[in-house]
C-alpha cells in the first residue's frame, strides 16, 4: 500500500499556525521588553530621587558611595561617565574623581624616583590621605580604583595589577604581559625575586626568567643586588615597604610637576 501524500491544504495550514505562533510571540517579545523599559526608567527615577536625597551622604561616605556606584552599575548608569549632565551636577561626582586623579598622577610621579613607577594600593591610598589633609572629603581604596579606570581610559599609562590579596597600581606606560605580572606576584612575599626562585616555583627555563627581570630592569621597575649572599636578589621597591619610612610631604608631591 501506498502512504497518501500530505496535501496543499495541510500544509497551508501548517504554515498558517506556524505565522501565527510566530506572530504571537512578536507581540508577547515586544510587551515583555516595552515593560522591562517601563520598570526600567522607574528604577532610574528612583534612583535619581534617592541620589537626591542623600547627595550629601554619597560624597562624604565612601562605603555609602560604593553601595551606590553599585546600584548605578546594576542599570547601566555610570556617574563617572561625563563631567557634565545630572550626576555631575547633583553630586558632584565628576569633579571628585577628577581632583582624586590629579591626586594620583601627583603621589605617584613623586614616588617613581623610588618605586621605577610600581606601588601598592595601600600605599598611594596611605599618601593620598596624606596630601588630603585631615579636613578633606574622606577617599576610600574603591575611590582610588575607580579614579584609576578613568587615568587609564585616557592612555595615561596607568594600570591595575592584582597581586596576591590587593593591587600594584602602575603609572608608566611600561609593557608588561602575563610573565611579569606572575613574578611581580611571587615577590610580594619577601619584597624581591631571584632566578632559582621563579625557576623553582614557576618551573620555568633559566633565560625566560633572565627576559622577565631584565626587562622589569630595564623599565626601572626593579633593582639589582650584586651582593646578595648566594645569587642576585631583583628587588621590587614598589613591594619592599622599608623604603617608604620617609614619608613624603604634599609640597613634595607638587614639586614632582615640572
């Protein structure tokens, strides 16, 4: 016996159904997405209500200012975005993180003579508060970051290294790769690096781990001791914390601008 053939009718249909179906869930697409809009511009109206409200809390309290930088960044808005428009001009944000960066450049330009450009997130917080004075807006490590991202959206040569539990905050256009960056983290324990360390712990061949120091040398990141017993110490001073028990002073750090 032969199978009937579907026929033209069945089919007609079929494809009528399938219009349909897909018809339908145009429309259900398009209601879900103009109410999530909806919610969408309420939550920014809250928001802008709230940021009213507490304006003054947001740029004195720095723990209250990450929980709000956090809910921008669940909406897609970025205080920081502009220097002008609503956030700038109802909290003043713009002008904070720009003042913070200029901080920034100023710390660690005078520091660089002793760092090669390299320092803990610790430590530039440490001289920012320092520079602040005790009467300034308070400026938390967030803060620092977050000036930081903007410095190195301009292609000033600032970045953030994780190492180990915090940050080496780097403010010279120096390159460096995933290579560096793994010894500048296994220095952070003693403050130095030698090539039977990274060689041992890293299990690397001896002239990858000679490229790897000899460029932090030569980009001034670290230095060289010669009479170590046993072998060359690369010490990175941005992690040997005796070289910062000469504290620096803020007109220091606006003598480092030419």
């Amino acid at each position: 016996m032969h199978r009937r053939g579907v026929g033209a009718g069945a089919i007609a249909k079929k494809k009528l159904a399938e219009a349909k179906y897909k018809e339908r869930g145009t429309v259900l697409a398009e209601d879900q997405l103009a109410q999530m809009s909806k919610q969408l511009d309420m939550f920014k109206t809250n928001l802008e209500e709230f940021a009213s409200k507490h304006k003054q809390e947001i740029r004195k309290n720095p723990e209250f200012r990450v929980q709000f930088q956090d809910m921008c960044a669940t909406i897609g808005v970025d205080p920081l975005a502009s220097g002008k428009g609503f956030w700038s001009e109802m909290l003043g944000v713009g002008d904070f993180y720009y003042e913070l960066g200029v901080q920034i450049i100023e710390v660690c330009l005078a520091l660089k003579h002793r760092n090669g450009g390299l320092i803990t997130l610790e430590e530039l917080h440490q001289q920012v508060l320092k520079g602040r004075g005790k009467f300034a807006q308070d400026v938390s490590q967030d803060d620092l970051i977050r000036a930081i991202k903007k410095l190195k959206a301009l292609g000033t040569g600032f970045g953030i290294i994780p190492v180990g539990g915090t940050y080496l905050i780097q403010s010279v256009p120096a390159e460096l790769n995933m290579d560096h960056t793994v010894v500048l983290q296994l220095a952070e324990k003693n403050g130095y690096v030698t090539v039977s360390e990274i060689k041992a712990s890293l299990k690397w061949e001896t002239e990858r781990a000679r490229q790897v120091l000899e460029h932090l040398l030569k980009e001034g990141l670290a230095w060289l001791d010669l009479q170590a017993p046993g072998e060359a110490h690369y010490w990175l001073p941005a992690l040997f914390t005796d070289l910062y028990s000469q504290e620096i002073s803020a007109e220091e750090a606006r003598e480092a601008f030419p």
